[in-house]
C-alpha cells in the first residue's frame, strides 16, 4: 500500500519534467530571437534534467503498470520533441532558419502529445490520491475507534481495580477495629481476673481447678 505522500511526490516530479521541458523549448526560442549563448547554456541544462526526471517517475510507478506503461510513453514522446528541438536549432545555426512548415507542424504535434500524455499521468495521480486519502481516513478511523476502545476498557479497568482497593482498606478496616476489640476485650478479662476486689475460681470436668485468682486467694486466704 502506497501513501498520500507517494502519490504527491509523482504529482512533484511530473511537474518538474513538465518545467524542463517547457524550459527548453522556451530557452531555445528566446536563442532564436537574441541569439544569446546564456539561452543555449540554460536549454542545455532544462534538458539535462528530463532523464533524471523519468528516470524517478519509473521507479515511482512501479506498483502501478497502468500509470508506469503511461510514462514510459511520455518518455518516448519527449525523446521525440527533443529530437524535433534539436533538428530545428541545427538548422537555424546552418543557414538561419528556425524551422520549415513542416518541422513546425510536426514539432506542434509532438508537444501535444506530451501535454496530452502529461495531463493524463496527473489525471490518473489525481484519481490515486483521491483513492489513497479515503483509504487513510479509514485506516484513522480504524486506529481511532480501537484506541476509544482500549481507552474504555482502561477506564473500566481503572474502576475495578480503585473499587477492589476501597474494599480491601475497608475489609483492613474491620479487620482492626476487630482487632482492637478483642484486645480490648482481654485486656478487660485480664484487669478482672487480676483485680484483688473480684473473686475468681474455676475447675475442669474433674474438679480440678485451673483458674483461682487472687481476690479467691484474699476472699479465701489461699494461695494459687
């Protein structure tokens, strides 16, 4: 799957080849008119560009033959005006003439042919980016909903686990405040069994007794 970014970097270089192109013609007719060396100089480089300008094109286009087999033949047609370029100004440095009627018209032609075969390599790149940008937005669709998702589930997660929280420091809770209880508690028992001012005896099944405390031993002048 190629991207948006793809797509607009062949829109990028067709209009770069388009600009050499035009640049050439353009720089050889202003030769014709000022015979101006700087004009040669500046057609001369316009047309060294082309080449690298396809030769990026092809490799752009590689996974699509459709679009691939359209530049090879806009590759071809350009060759072809260049050829026509080139017969024009060798005839015009041989005896001043810029081209005869029937160079003209042919030379129309070529050029057409590449405007014609130019606009419908962008045509068919306007297409792909039109196709490549729903793809996009439904490819951010797709992320956005499954990362709504996840935040969801997070959320819900969150919940659960600050819920399990609260009720363990709550179930710690009780569980200290019986603590303390029982505790206290004994610590009540003991203050009792211990206090000289209550009497305390107890025996086991067989009349033994285990428990005799010291208000039983001051009540009863005993000892433990």
């Amino acid at each position: 799957f190629q991207s948006v970014d793809h797509t607009r970097q062949v829109m990028s270089t067709l209009d770069e080849m388009r600009f050499h192109v035009d640049r050439a013609e353009s720089r050889q007719w202003g030769y014709f008119l000022t015979r101006e060396k700087k004009f040669l100089a500046d057609r001369a480089e316009a047309i060294s560009a082309i080449k690298p300008d396809f030769d990026e094109l092809l490799v752009l286009t590689e996974d699509n033959g459709i679009q691939h087999a359209l530049i090879e033949e806009l590759q071809v047609a350009v060759a072809q005006r260049m050829v026509l370029l080139d017969a024009s100004l060798h005839l015009f440095e041989a005896d001043g003439n810029s081209a005869s009627s029937d160079q003209i018209a042919a030379g129309q032609a070529a050029a057409n042919q590449v405007r014609d075969l130019t606009r419908r390599a962008e045509a068919n790149e306007q297409v792909l980016l039109k196709y490549r940008k729903s793809n996009e937005l439904s490819r951010l669709a797709i992320i956005f909903g499954s990362i709504s998702v996840l935040l969801i589930f997070l959320a819900f997660l969150t919940l659960r686990i600050l819920k399990t929280i609260r009720q363990r420091a709550a179930d710690e809770t009780l569980a200290q405040e019986a603590r303390g209880a029982v505790l206290k508690t004994g610590a009540l028992q003991d203050a009792i069994f211990q206090s000289a001012n209550f009497s305390s005896i107890a025996t086991d099944a067989q009349g033994v007794i285990q428990i005799f405390n010291v208000g039983a031993e001051r009540m009863l002048g005993y000892k433990a």
